[in-house]
C-alpha cells in the first residue's frame, strides 16, 4: 500500500481509501461529476469522478473503503486523484487503523506533558477542576486522547486535540514568561479547558464531523456548559474566577464573527485567542505544505484561513 502522502503527480494507482467525503456536482457545462476525498493515516487526497455513469463506478456511500483506479494530476499546487474506476472494497481487504490520519507525535507522551501542566496550578479550586477531567475521568482521558480538533481546517486527526490544546497551553506558558501581567493559573487552565467541547461537537472517527448538537450550539458553549455545571459541585468555587474562566472560554475565538459568543475582556482571554490563533493557523501552513515536493516554491492558491495565497519560503 502506497500512503497518501508518499503519491506523486503522473503516477496511476489502483489501491483502496476510505471515502471521507463524496458529494455530486456540475460543471459549467451542466455536466454532472463526483467530488470525492480520499483519506488514509497520512492524510487526505481530492479526487474526481468526471463520468459517473460510466462502466466501472460502482455504488458507494461517504465512509465506503472503496477501491479506485486512477490517474494522479496537479491542481493550483495540490494533488488531485482522476478516478476511472471504483468498487466497493470488501471485509479483510484493508485494515481500518490504516486509513484514520493520526498524530506524528507520540499520543501517550503528549498527554503526560499536558498532565504535567494541570499539575503545576496552585490555586485550588482551578487545580481541582482540571483534575477531575484530565486526571480523574478515564473516560474524558481516552475521548481525549483519540479525538480531533476540527472536521477539515487544522489537527483534523486521531490525538489532534489533544496536540492543538498542549500547542496553545505551551504557547500560553511563554507569553506568561513574557508578560508577567498574565495569571498564569487562570490562562493556562483556560488553555486546556478551551476546546474541550470537540469531543461533542465533532462525532468520532472515522466520521469526524459535525452532531446535531455541534451544529445547535457549537463546541465553546458545549465546552462552557460542562466546566460550569462541574464548578457547582466544587464546594466554595469561587464565582468571580468561574465567570473568568468562562469568559476566557467564550471569547477564545475572538470575534464575534468567528463564533465567539463574547469579546475578549481580560487580558488572559486576549492572550488565549492569540495563542489558539497562532496554533491553528501554523498547523494549516505545516498541513498545506505536507505534500508539497521539498525545494517546490511556486504558489498553492487561496487558503481560506489564512485569507492569502501562500507557498513555501525557498531553501
């Protein structure tokens, strides 16, 4: 089995994928085709069907193992699969653990060093708090440690979660180092509190995407919800440090148009939403720039995150 991101442009492969996505379209001329994403552990690869109807495309859903034939070409930068022939794949032809994308980092070795961090806060009511989810509840530690941060845009992969919420917590460690305005306590708890409510937003793998109630009421509600309900059975929580907290929570998107459903108005909140920004927006470039031939500097087109067309620096 050739791996997703060892593909090339010219090659012609006929292997089995997961579909992660399938969706019927036309083009300008009216005629219909297939929008298609392929997936294995390495990532995700665009595919189309041009003629649907033709000999050879057999029936198959969104989540299908399915076998395709195929010719690998280049799209404004990025690969691209021309499917001339697909099936079903069948029980025992694929082993499922290779088509779900997963961390390069160590799952197991990340979420001891996020550990370390709940272990380090000295206010008590906070410690408390974060110790019954990530030390205590083994079956928030295992969701944890499996789920992703997002559907499509960054850490959309097995232990993404958990490797964006020790990226922004890390990144929070410093700005306290820089700026000893900060309260540490309160912002690195934030931090790993802050996307907690992915692990109901988004279903788990291999669908990946959006329940009803991620769609209702969105993973910072979610989230908030969870860690407030939990603060009301910690005798004497302090309610001015719970509303804090919170609020840090509901702001880490930072606008209102971004889903944020509050402004950031502490200074811990500021720097929450420019760590989770910064986190996010460097692992869509790593993500962007992952089957991209190294010493390759031409632009890859408009990258809706970042609002710009990008490319690598040169070497």
């Amino acid at each position: 089995m050739k791996y997703i991101e060892t593909l090339r442009e010219g090659e012609r492969i006929n292997q089995i994928f997961l579909c992660k996505h399938k969706q019927s379209a036309l083009t300008k001329n009216g005629k219909p085709y297939e929008n298609v994403i392929l997936q294995d552990k390495t990532g995700t690869l665009d595919a189309k069907i041009w003629e649907p109807d033709s000999n050879g495309i057999d029936d198959f859903e969104m989540l299908d193992y399915i076998g395709v034939t195929g010719d690998l070409t280049s799209y404004q930068g990025a690969l691209q699969l021309n499917i001339k022939r697909v099936r079903r794949a069948q029980a025992g032809e694929y082993e499922p653990a290779d088509y779900l994308p997963v961390s390069e980092r160590d799952v197991d070795k990340m979420y001891e060093e996020l550990e370390g961090y709940v272990k380090t806060i000295r206010n008590p009511y906070l410690k408390q708090l974060l110790s019954f989810f990530f030390l205590e509840d083994e079956e928030f530690r295992k969701r944890f440690k499996f789920h992703s941060a997002a559907k499509t845009v960054h850490h959309g992969f097995v232990g993404g979660l958990l490797e964006h919420t020790l990226g922004v917590t890390a990144l929070c460690e410093a700005f306290c180092r820089q700026y000893p305005i900060l309260n540490r306590d309160l912002l690195l708890s934030a931090a790993m509190f802050h996307d907690i409510g992915k692990l109901e937003e988004l279903s788990a793998f291999p669908a990946n995407d959006y329940t009803d109630a991620g769609q209702l009421l969105g993973h910072i509600v979610i989230g908030t919800e969870w860690i407030g309900e939990r603060m009301r059975r910690i005798p004497g929580f302090p309610v001015r440090l719970g509303n804090e907290l919170k609020h840090c929570i509901l702001a880490h998107h930072g606008e209102l148009e971004f889903g944020s459903p509050k402004k950031p108005a502490l200074v811990e909140a500021v720097a929450l939403n420019f760590a989770d920004n910064m986190d996010a927006k460097m692992e869509t470039l790593k993500e962007a720039f992952s089957n991209i031939p190294e010493g390759n500097t031409e632009w890859l087109g408009y990258n809706r995150l970042l609002e710009s067309n990008i490319r690598k620096t040169g070497r």
